[in-house]
C-alpha cells in the first residue's frame, strides 16, 4: 500500500463535471488500497478572475488582502471535491492550507513554505479517509493567510509529499508529461518516461513551463519522485527523479529554448577591474535579470560587453546601459531584441566529450549563426537570430536522435 499526493491543476477541476471525474479517479485509487492525498488548484480562470475583481475595487490592492482573496479560488475546488467523493462513497474530508498547518514566511503573493503539520493529514489516513488539501495557500507566523505565487499548488503537493515521506507525487495536468521538446515545434517530439530533477530544472527554467520550478527544486531537495501526467488520458506520464548510478542516461534528454530574449552591448569599454561589476551593477539595481554574459578578449585597452536579458526588459536595460556608457566613456551602445536561446540538456554529457561540436555542426549544417554561446555541466547554450528557431530546434532533435521513430512528420 502507497502514499500517494495527487495535484489536479485548473483544468482538471474546471467545471463540476471535471471535479466528478476526478473524484472517481481518486475513489478508484483508494479502491486499489492505496492511501491518498489531494491537492487542488483553483478551477481554471478563477485566479485571473479574482485578481481582475481585486483591481476593480483597487489599482494597488494591499498585498494582504490580495491573499486572503486569491486563497477562496482554491478553498471552493477543496470543499466541492470532497462533495464529489462522499457522494460516490468515498470519505473525504477537505483542508485549507491554513488548517494544516502549511506554515509560510510572510511573503504575500510569493511566500515560501516553511514547514508542514502533517499529524492531521495521517490521522485522517489512518481514519481511512481522503483528504483534500487547498493548494497555492498557507499561513504565516502571525495568522495571516499567503499564497505561493502563480503555479503554486504544485510547490504545495511537493511540500505535502515531502512532509508526509509520500512514495510519489503525482501532478495530473492538460498535457501527458514532459516532452524531449515542444511538439508544437517539433512533431516529432515523444514523452520522456524519466528525466532527472536537474535536467527538468533546466528544462522548466528555458521555457517548457509544465511545472512551477520552484517545485522541482523542492521535490529534489527532498527528493521526492514526481511525477506529471494527464488528467484526461491514461498512461504513465514522466517521472522525475534522482540519477541512479546504475541508469542508463541518454546522452541528451531534450531540446529546450526561449523566445523572450534580448541582447545588449557595449563596445569599446575600459579593460580594467571593476567595469563588469559597474555595467551589471546598475542592471541589477534596475531589477532586471541577467541572463548569458560574454565579454570579449580585451584589445588597445578596450573591451566588448554583451548580456542577455528578458525581452520585456529589453528597452528599460537599454536605458539603465547607455547611462552606464556614457559614465564609462564607452564607444556606444548596439542591442537586438529578435534573439531566442536553443539549449540542448542532459546529464549524459557529463561523460561524454563532443556534444559541443556535434550541436555546433548541426546548426552550421543549417546556416545558422551562432552569436553566443553558454555552458554549463548539462546544458549547452546558444543564442541565434529568432527566424531560426524551428530549423534550429528540430535540426538539434533529430541530430541527438531524439526525433520518434515510427511516424514520419
Ligand atoms: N490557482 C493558482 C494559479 O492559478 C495556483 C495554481 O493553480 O497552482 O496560479
Ligand atoms: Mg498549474
């Protein structure tokens, strides 16, 4: 008999039909003699809706009170799941973050989970019951209700995993688990059955948005298996996990990429200690977030300066730069905001050499220029213009041999 954590995201608890669903869903896994935990979000669009409700009433809502709103969105999912379950026999009861003591820092709107009283949780097991626990919520050190941050049930099913030492959480979704890359893109994509928690790290944080990263950062801190499946097909989904010694890695477990990149320059700044810590020191100052930076060898005392930055901050870091510029005696100021990043991922390259020049080749092979390019141990970064995505992904899929095999798309 397991421990299992379910989370049903939005769409999975969106309309009263759904909610029947997955209760019958959960009543058959109970059925089967497991022990089971669920987590819920919010039915879908009722955040948007709160929040549009809350700056109706207010421009700047206190941050507070934006809480104590938001957390009603999942309380009501909570309270009609645990209909649905007695209705079909199933005892169940429902919890709000608050209630089981899912203690957070006072961080409103972003807080952080801090610790879990999982004692009601197991009493209510061992009493043979469901219990139905309200994700995205918690409460502070004061009493005060906090939410996680947009995504945030996902951290909560994780955290409840953890504190219960569940055997697996599972995140059922509107997509059947994590895919080598976007099949919008590459049709050719197929469903990974297991990827490590540092390569979907990678994965989440270029763009494949199938989890808050937060809780997958989580669920490998206390490594807890995870895994992300479909809430309206069957199939084993994807499982996150630990690298086992013994595992068969292969050499690359995806292609990932960004499209909301922008890159900037500065060109002909001193080569001296301290202009790299001056230019991002105002960046940072702006709060605006860094992501590759390259700086050239330095030649006749000067030096190029490139970095990337999200593209909606492309225009503000182009202010805060040509500031810095010109306090510098720079020569000038160039910027491109039609870029994207194409990384490929896996933690087989660890031991393996050549990865580098294999995805170098294969773009070159497509007549895609690099402009720059970023390593780290499991992934291998490059920025290109953004009319070469596609060709550049799926040139990089199939070069790693990761495209299906058995239909031609
Ligand atoms: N309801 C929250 C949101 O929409 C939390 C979640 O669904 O995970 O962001
Ligand atoms: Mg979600």
């Amino acid at each position: 008999m397991a421990l299992i954590v379910q989370k049903y995201g939005g769409t999975s608890v969106g309309s009263p039909d759904r909610i029947a669903a997955v209760a019958e869903k959960v009543a058959g896994m109970r059925a089967q003699g497991h022990n089971i935990v669920v987590v819920v979000s919010a039915m879908s669009g009722e955040t948007d809706r709160l929040i549009k409700l809350a700056k109706s009433v207010s421009d700047v809502p206190p941050a507070r009170e934006l809480d104590v709103l938001l957390a009603t969105g999942e309380q009501t999912t909570i309270a009609l799941l645990a209909m649905a379950l007695t209705r079909i026999g199933c005892p169940a009861r429902s919890y709000t973050g608050h209630q089981v003591h899912i203690l957070t820092d006072s961080a409103f709107g972003k807080a952080r989970i801090q610790d879990i009283d999982a004692r009601r949780v197991h009493g209510d097991l061992n009493q043979g019951r469901v219990v139905v626990v309200a994700g995205f919520q918690g409460v502070d050190e004061e009493g005060n209700i906090t939410t996680l941050g947009r995504g945030g049930s996902d951290t909560t099913g994780v955290a409840l995993a953890a504190a219960l030492k569940a055997d697996e959480c599972q995140i059922y979704t509107d997509v059947d688990g994590v895919y080598t890359t976007d099949p919008r893109v590459v049709p050719k994509a197929h469903r990974l059955h297991r990827i490590t928690f540092e390569e979907m790290l990678e994965m989440a944080s270029l763009g494949s948005k199938v989890l808050q990263i937060r809780s997958v950062e989580f669920a490998g801190k206390y490594k807890v298996p995870l895994r992300v499946l479909s809430s309206f097909v069957e199939g084993p989904g994807t499982l996150i996990t630990y690298e086992e010694s013994d595992m068969e890695a292969p050499l690359i477990s995806g292609i990932a990429f960004n499209r909301d990149e922008a890159k900037l320059t500065v060109r002909g700044v001193p080569d001296k200690p301290g202009i790299a810590a001056q230019i991002l020191g105002e960046i940072g100052k702006a709060n605006i977030n860094v992501d590759i930076i390259v700086q050239n060898v330095g030649a006749d005392g000067t030096t190029d300066f490139t970095f990337t930055v999200h593209r909606g901050e492309y225009q503000k870091a182009m202010g805060v730069l040509k500031q810095v510029a010109q306090a510098l005696k720079a020569r000038e100021v160039v910027g491109d905001d039609k870029i994207v990043k194409i990384s490929v991922v896996g933690v087989g390259m660890r031991s393996h050499a050549g990865i580098a020049s294999q995805m170098f080749k294969a773009l070159a092979d497509e007549g895609i220029n690099i402009q720059m390019i970023s390593t780290s141990e499991i992934k291998i970064s490059v920025v290109v213009e953004e009319k070469y995505l596609e060709l550049g992904v799926r040139a990089l899929h199939s070069t790693f041999g990761l495209d299906r095999p058995d239909e031609a798309a």
